[in-house]
C-alpha cells in the first residue's frame, strides 16, 4: 500500500510538474476591431517598461494609431482602452509569470487575456517574454485563437 501511495504520488507530481504557460479569456469582439478604433494604453507603474513596449510594438507593426496614458488614468470612451499587469518570478532564470491584458471600449469590457506561467519542472516557461507579449495581443485581436495562441506560448523555447 505505501509503495502504491508513493507511486500515485510520483506520477501525480510529474504531471503537475509538466503543465506548460496558458492563455485564458476573451478576444475582443470584431465588431470593436472592425471599427479599427484609436488604442490607449494605460501604463502600470508596477510592470517592467518591456512589457508596455511589446505592447507599442505590436500595435505599430498592425497598423493601430495609439497613445500611453500615466499610470492610474481614465478610460477615453471614444477608444479601445488596454489596461495591462505583468509579474516575474525567477526560477533559475528570470521569466514571465503571470500577466494580463484587458480591453475596454465605450466604457465595457469587450476582452481581456489572463497568461500564467506555473513555477514547476517545465521549462517552456522560459521563453522570449516580448515574444510572448505578442501572442496575447494576437489573441487578444482575434489575429488567432486561444488554442494556436497557446501553442505557440507553450512551444520550447529557441535555442
């Protein structure tokens, strides 16, 4: 019986020890996107610069006009609001715990993306953070679905 227990124990540990980063949440609508709205990020004081950048980036590279507002600012109803919070842990090396994206348009949330990277065995958790960023924009934007975004976050990283 205690052979069993350890055994049940053992394979139970490296299953959790094997779940790789997910993405969770809601794309926003395409009628929002459609309208191709004006995007303001609200900056978070508490996040590292990076993530706000690779944010900047994607939008630029997508042909979206935006603007960064100070940290703590009001929504402007006329445009697509991303409010956006990243955590790092070190496990090893630095990486991309927890992070979140939301949307809001005309005073409504209208989508939002929630990443957590577990603090196990799994090393797919290491992976190019701004890289990353960009995969919850995709999806965030409808550009792909949760389950290739996820993939794609989920994917060892490069050597």
């Amino acid at each position: 019986m205690p052979f069993r227990l350890c055994l049940c124990g053992l394979i139970l540990a490296v299953f959790c020890g094997c779940a790789g980063p997910k993405c969770t949440g809601v794309a926003v609508d395409t009628q929002v996107l459609n309208e191709k709205p004006r995007v303001q990020i609200v900056d978070d004081n508490a996040t590292r610069p990076g993530f706000r950048a690779a944010m900047e980036s994607w939008l630029r590279r997508n042909n979206y006009t935006f603007d960064v507002q100070p940290d703590g600012s009001r929504h402007d109803l006329e445009k697509l609001t991303l409010e956006f919070e990243g955590h790092w842990a070190w496990d090893i090396a630095l990486f991309l715990s927890r992070a979140s994206i939301h949307a809001y348009h005309e005073g409504q949330r209208v989508g939002n993306v929630e990443y957590k990277a577990a603090n196990n065995f799994n090393t797919n958790k290491f992976g190019n953070a701004e890289e990353r960023i960009g995969y919850f924009m995709d999806i965030l934007f409808g550009k792909v679905s949760f389950a290739e975004g996820n993939r794609r976050i989920s994917a060892p990283p490069a050597e």
